[in-house]
C-alpha cells in the first residue's frame, strides 16, 4: 500500500514539472494562451499520475504535431484569411484544451479504476478525430480547390464552417492514421520472435484501422455539426459570414444554428462520437 501510494506521488510530481515545462514552452512560442496553458498544466499532469505512456503520449503527439502544422501554415495568407471567420485562432485558450482533450481525461481515470481495453480503444478514437479535425483545419486551409458545403456539395468560401476539400479530408484522415500509428508504437511490447508478427502485428493493426476510420468519422461528423446546428454570426460591418459572436469590433447578428453550440462544442461532440466508434471497433476485432 505504501509502495502504491508513493509511486502516485512519484508519477504526480514528475506530471506536472514535465506538464509545466511543455505547457511554458508552448506559451513562450504562442501555441497556448495563459488559460490555455494553465489547463495544460492540470490535464497533463492528470494524464501521467493516472494512466500509462500511451495515454499522455498521443495527447503530447497531437498537440506537438498540430502546433507544427499551425505555425508552419501561419505564414500563409490563405490560411490567415480563412482563420479571421474562425472562432478560434492557432493560439489554444482554456476551452479548446478541455474540448480537445477533456474527454480523454476521463476516459484515462475510468480505466485507471475501472482497467478495460474499451477506454483505450474509446481513448484512441477521440484523440485520432481531434487531430484529424486539426490537421484538415490547418493544412485544408491551404487548399487550392474550393470548399464545398458537406451537406449541399455547392462551393462556399474558404473558412465556412462545414466547408471541405480533398486537401483537408486527405490531411484528415493522415491525422487519424498518425494517432494510430503513434498509440500501435506506444503499446508495443517485446515479444518473443514467434508471437510478434502474429498477436502484435495484429493489435497493430487493429488500433491504426480505429484510429483512421474513427478519427476520419469523426472530422466529417464536425464538418456535418459545423454546417447544421453550429451557432454562425454574420458581421454588421463587414458582411462575412463568420463563427464568432463579435467581429470588426462589433457584435455580429446570428444568422442559423444554436446559439449554445459553438466551435469547442462542436468538437466535443464529434470526438464523443468517434470514441464511441472506436470502442465498438475495439470490441468487434480484438
């Protein structure tokens, strides 16, 4: 009991030193805000206490590669442009860290009391549609083909809430299949010569086709949100139409949608779904 009770403290204390350290780099290069960082700090230093490498490890993974892509693109202006519309910026706050990676938390404390291969399954899912939505978001953005609306088809303007593009879905999907691949490394075990390329290569496989069809369900079921029931704004100065309640220094006129359902909201329910996507998958084939 003793033994249990000082390696909690051990893992705790090495969390949050590691989760600050991560969470200050990422607010000196302006991936974070201070809200931003602050939640960083507490979910990563929860991920570690509670739950093995895989856990804290796809959440380091999808935020290291997001951040890269989101600093790369932003020296493009296509990309700017599209990101004025956008309720959020590159610049994570409090509610897009929580709306990303909350979830997962939780998932991470019910296996923790609970221990259960579905958590991880679920786990896998929700963290492969937050990265593939952030990947088409970042690199779609770029894309020299129109978007079109997910549920009419018609060609809207870059940075329309539901729009798509062959670019953004491909970046999407290769976002998912990161995940995967990333959690398929992190749960590798050695194993002796015989079983490696039977039960290993296998589970292997199992955790990257979940992550990729999850992951990419996941991103067309944010799209779907987004171009439905998400609350969009239209500018009474400038006209355009745009996901923020505010723009040109001026409250904007709510056109559709709820108005309780905004952008973290809408990434929130779509990764519920492609958790419970990868769950059933994790049950179906292992």
């Amino acid at each position: 009991m003793v033994g249990w009770i000082d390696e909690w403290w051990l893992r705790l204390i090495i969390g949050l030193v590691g989760s600050c350290f991560i969470a200050a780099a990422a607010y000196h290069v302006k991936s974070l805000s201070a809200s931003g960082a602050c939640s960083a700090i507490v979910m990563g230093t929860g991920f570690v206490t509670l739950g093995e490498p895989v856990w804290f490890g796809l959440l380091i993974g999808f935020f290291v590669s997001s951040s890269v892509w989101s600093k790369w693109k932003r020296k493009h202006r296509a990309k700017e442009a599209a990101e004025a519309k956008y309720a959020k910026t590159g610049r994570r706050d409090a509610g897009q860290v929580w709306a990303n990676g909350g979830v997962g938390l939780l998932l991470c404390a019910a296996h923790a009391i609970w221990p259960d291969e579905g958590w991880l399954f679920a786990y896998i899912g929700v963290m492969a549609a937050v990265n593939a939505d952030t990947w088409a978001t970042e690199i779609g953005a770029l894309s020299k083909t129109a978007p079109r609306s997910v549920t009419s088809g018609k060609p809207v303007t870059p940075g329309t809430s539901g729009g798509v593009t062959p670019l953004g879905s491909a970046a999407a999907l290769a976002g998912a299949v990161f995940i995967g691949t990333v959690a398929a490394l992190l749960l590798a075990t050695p194993q002796p010569a015989e079983a490696a390329a039977g039960t290993l290569g296998g589970a292997a496989a199992v955790y990257i086709a979940a992550a990729a069809a999850a992951g990419l369900a996941g991103a067309f079921a944010d799209s779907l949100l987004g171009a439905t029931g998400q609350a969009m704004y239209r500018c009474r100065v400038c006209g355009s139409e745009i996901e923020r309640a505010a723009h040109c220094g001026r409250a904007a006129e709510q056109v559709r949608g709820f108005a309780w359902l905004n952008n973290d909201r809408v990434n929130l329910l779509s990764s519920l779904f492609a958790g419970v996507l990868a769950w059933g998958i994790g049950q179906v084939f292992l």
